[in-house]
C-alpha cells in the first residue's frame, strides 16, 4: 500500500492579531476576524501586551476575505482597514447601511453584508454568523475548515436559542470566548457601583461545558487604557489567571491557553502544535502581562483627569461650550425620552466641564420631560450631576470618541437621602450628555476617520 495515494487534510492555522482580530489559514486560504493593526486604538485602548505594526508589510498582504463582527470602532477600525488593499472583500454583519457605503467611498470595491445563519465561503474555509443575544449589533461566526469546527464568539453574548443551535456541533474543536467582563458602568458611577470582587458570569459553565470544546482560548479584551488610568484598576476585573483557575475547575477536558498577538497555532483532528508568528505584528516587551484589578481603588477627581489631557485650542473651547449652551438643548428636544426615565420628573441637572488646568466652567439646566432650558445657578441642589473633561466632550463631538473612553463621572457629588434613592433607581444612560452625545450616533467614529482619510 503506497502512502501518496491518500490525502490527509492540511491542519488550520489561527493567528492572532490583536483584542478580536485573528488570521485564519488553510489550504492555501487566509481570512481574517476583525483586524486592528493600530496602538492605540480606538482612541485610547492600548493593546494588552504591547505591539506594534509592521504597516508595510500590513499593506503587502493579500486576504482572501476581511469579516467583521459588527460596526464598534474596535472591530471596524477605518484606519486599519485603510492599510488593506482595495480589492480584499470585506463581510459586515451590521444593520445600518451606513457603514456600508463609508467602506465603499474608502475604495473598497466588495463590500457584503452578512446574514445569520447563511454561509459564505471562501476558498477552503466556511464561516457561518451565528446570532447574538444582542443581534441588533453583535454577531458570532461559526468557522470550518480542514474537517475543524471553530467557534468565534467575538464580544457577543450567546441566548439560548443560538446555545442550542452551536450545542449540536459539540464537541467543538476549539472555542474564542470574550472572557473579560469590563465594568463600565462602575467607573461612570463609582459612588454607585458594587464594591469588591466580581464573580464570573453564571452561565459560562454551563455555555462552555454544552459547547465542550477541546482548546478554549480566552479572547477579545487585549487593551487597557493609559498607564496613568485608574480604569487600568477599575473597569477589568477578570484576569487570564483567574479564568483558567476557574474554567480548567470546571472543563477539567479542555485545554485552556493564551494566543497572545502575533502567536499563532496549528490545528487539527489530533491535536494542537504552534505555529510560526504573524510577522507584521511585533512584540514590545514582556508579554506574559496580566490585568490588575483593585477592587477598592479610589477614583481620582475628574479634575485631576483633565490635567492629564493637552489643553483644547480657543477655537475647540468655544465649539464645546456652544454645543453645551445650544446644540445639546435642540438635541434633547428633539429626543424622544422614555416613559419611564429618571427625567420624566423635573429635575435641576448641573454639568461641570474641567480644562487642563482643572477649573471647570459648571452649568445648570432645569429639565421635566423632553423640555429643557439652560438656567442661572440659583442655589437649588442638583438631581442629577455629570462631569467631564472638555477635552473628551470635543472628542465625542468631533472625533466620534466612545462613552467608555470618556471619563465621565455620572452623580458623584453629595444628594440628600431621598435623591440618592432615586438616583439607584435611574438608568446611568440616561444622563442627559451620554443621550445628547451617542443616541443615534451610528458609526460616528468612522466617519470622522473617514473624513479625515479623504482629505489626505
């Protein structure tokens, strides 16, 4: 029996990127998972162990197809895609059109939309989007290849009906599971949040042991913010020890590693071995780095934050306080507000906007409903108070900056005892900034860098 006349099946090749971004590789095939080859990115998530990129040889590549998840400014970045040439075809799960056509005036000449449940394939390897729990944003992909099942669950959140849909391709080969739960609320409202150490979510276990996959690799979550931040301690509770502690407890069969950027593995039906490294992605420094929650750190005042940033032009200035005085009170007007908002009720909320050199200019609105006016400070105590540095205001105005960069301080000053009662009661996001600044505000993000991309 000579041996040359069976084929056995080329191993799959998994490389990862950076945060969600991966490369996948197989028979002579290579696609990649939401590619982030900036740092920072997204403004101000710095990749966690540090990297950098080799952008020329980024440019040399030649993908076979680029899948994004969905349109968060840390999974379709239009600087990293700009570094890709214009022919590679790019499948979106997203339901506004709007980043669609963003990708298209950047060059990109196929640009597809994703379904769920409906594959595409390319060259030797499927993916398939799974729906998410959230599928108005987030999708999952299904990927296979080389006879492999791999499971991409990007920054999603699986219900029970996709469970059981993915359960019946158990045991899986390998999983990619957001095993970071980030606290953003806690560091917008620190006076409110939960004090001390955070559980795990409860339905990991029981998710990961009907998925039973062979190789689990923690994934997404790969940034922090700048060294100085005080978020670095607040808002990642979850450390890479604590999650193989806690999942090898309880899938005593699977194999638990990190796939650390640049690193990559081969895998098949036998088994696991490493791979040669992305080379375009470069190490910097130690990279057996773990988080650093401290559950009782104390959070800095939101003055001594604005020092931290270089101070805005006059011109900046101005455009912050106009849209404070003027274009946030057309916005709130012309906002639908829930029925069952804090703001339903009338209310005095005071804004503190801090410069660079910690002063803040402090401004007072009287709001009862979708109604409300700038008013004089008479002295009467606030039902709602937000800080912010100007610095990141202009951001989120002009840059298309997130919430969860922000550092906004939501309700941090003393309230008598009946407000404060109210106030755990109340949604965060409904403070009247985060609804002016990002309701409706799809892809703003992108389309200020693809404003800026244009006009090189």
């Amino acid at each position: 029996m000579r041996l040359g006349l069976f084929s056995f099946p080329m191993p799959l090749k998994i490389s990862r990127i950076l945060h969600a971004g991966y490369v996948f590789e197989c028979e002579g095939t290579a696609i990649a998972f939401d590619p982030i080859v900036e740092n920072p990115f997204s403004r101000n998530c710095h990749a966690f162990p540090p990297v950098r990129f080799d952008l020329d040889a980024v440019r040399r590549l030649r993908w076979d197809a680029v899948f994004i998840s969905h349109f968060h400014d840390d999974h379709c970045s239009l600087d990293s895609l700009d570094a890709l040439d214009r022919a590679t075809p790019i499948y979106l799960y997203c339901v506004f059109d709007e980043l669609f056509a963003m990708l298209r005036a950047l060059g990109f000449t196929q640009v597809e939309k994703l379904h769920v449940d409906v594959p595409v394939q390319v060259g030797s390897i499927e993916v398939i989007p799974r729906r998410a729990l959230d599928d108005d944003v987030d999708s999952l992909f299904q990927v296979r290849a080389a006879g492999l099942n791999v499971l991409n669950v990007v920054d999603s959140w699986i219900g029970p009906e996709t469970l059981a849909q993915l359960a019946a391709f158990a045991p899986w080969d390998m999983v990619l599971w957001p095993f970071q739960t980030m606290r953003e609320i806690a560091v917008i409202a620190p006076s409110q949040a939960v004090q001390g150490s955070v559980e795990l979510p409860d339905d990991w276990v029981p998710q990961l042991r009907a998925l039973a996959p062979r190789y689990l690799v923690p994934s997404s979550c790969q940034f922090v913010q700048e060294d100085w931040s005080w978020y670095n301690h607040a808002m990642f509770p979850i450390t890479y020890r604590r999650f193989a502690d806690e999942m090898g407890a309880a899938l005593p069969e699977t194999h638990i590693f990190r796939l650390d950027p640049s690193t990559a593995v081969l895998l098949d039906a036998h088994g696991m071995a490493p791979a040669a490294p992305l080379p375009w992605v470069i190490p910097v420094g130690p990279q057996d780095v773990d988080f650093d929650y401290r559950p009782d750190a104390a959070p800095p005042a939101t003055a001594d934050i604005a020092r931290r940033f270089a101070p805005l032009s006059a011109a900046d200035t101005a455009l912050v306080l106009d849209f404070c005085r003027n274009g946030l009170l057309e916005r709130y007007r012309d906002m639908e507000l829930p029925e069952d908002s804090y703001f339903q009720a009338p209310r005095v909320w005071r804004l503190s906007l801090y410069g660079h050199d910690g002063a803040a200019t402090i401004l007072h609105y009287r709001t009862h409903g979708d109604l409300i006016d700038l008013v004089p400070d008479t002295g009467e105590a606030p039902g709602w108070t937000t800080q912010v540095p100007q610095v990141k205001c202009h951001a989120a105005l002009v840059l298309g900056e997130s919430l969860t960069s922000m550092y906004m301080r939501i309700n941090d000053g003393p309230f008598d005892e009946a407000t404060r009662a109210e106030l755990m009661e109340a949604d965060i996001v409904d403070d009247p900034l985060i609804r002016c600044l990002f309701n409706d505000a799809i892809g703003a993000y992108q389309a200020a860098q693809l404003k800026r991309l244009l006009a090189r």
